[in-house]
C-alpha cells in the first residue's frame, strides 16, 4: 500500500495537504491564521476532499476530515486574504519537509 501522497498524486494528479500543515507553512512564511478558521473555510467553501471519496486507503488511520489539493491553495489565499504565493507556500512545504 502506497503513501496517501502518492495515491492523492495518482487519483487526482497532484498532492494535498491537511489543515494543519497548511497551518504550519503559513506560520513559516510568517502568515499566521488560527487553524479553526482555516478548517472552518475549507469546509465552507468545498475546497476538501476525503480519504473516502477518493478511496484511499492510509497505512495507518487518519483523523483528518479533508485534504486540500494544491490546486485549491490559492482559493485560501485569496478567501482568508493572506499576502503570500503559491511559491511560498511551496518553499514553506519543502523546508518543512512536506510534499509539494
């Protein structure tokens, strides 16, 4: 059985992050928002996808609700009006040793 990375890239073509690493690369870029408003946006705005709609299967179990598709990032930047870029996102995900 494969990462959740990997089967995310092979389903939909692209890698997806959990909440709280959307999160912590924000706090990297120094973009701090609350977690909770976060969720409650992506939630709110259709912008995650689950496990199960997908049918992914973890190695191990996952609490996270929803992943949100690197396609999707930007509508979070633009929603929650944060000043960054894909790109910095992208630089805080592989310094934070995420994918990306």
């Amino acid at each position: 059985m494969s990462s959740i990375q990997t089967q995310f890239k092979d389903k939909i073509g692209e890698v997806a992050y959990t909440p709280n690493q959307i999160v912590r690369m924000l706090e990297r870029i120094n973009q701090r928002r609350p977690e909770s408003r976060i969720r409650r946006y992506i939630q709110e705005q259709g912008l995650g996808i689950t496990l199960e709609e997908l049918e992914i299967n973890p190695k191990k179990e996952s609490n996270t609700k929803a992943w949100v598709p690197k396609s999707n990032l930007q509508k979070i930047i633009n929603g929650l009006e944060i000043y960054a870029t894909i790109n910095d996102l992208e630089n805080a995900a592989y310094e934070l040793g995420y994918q990306y």
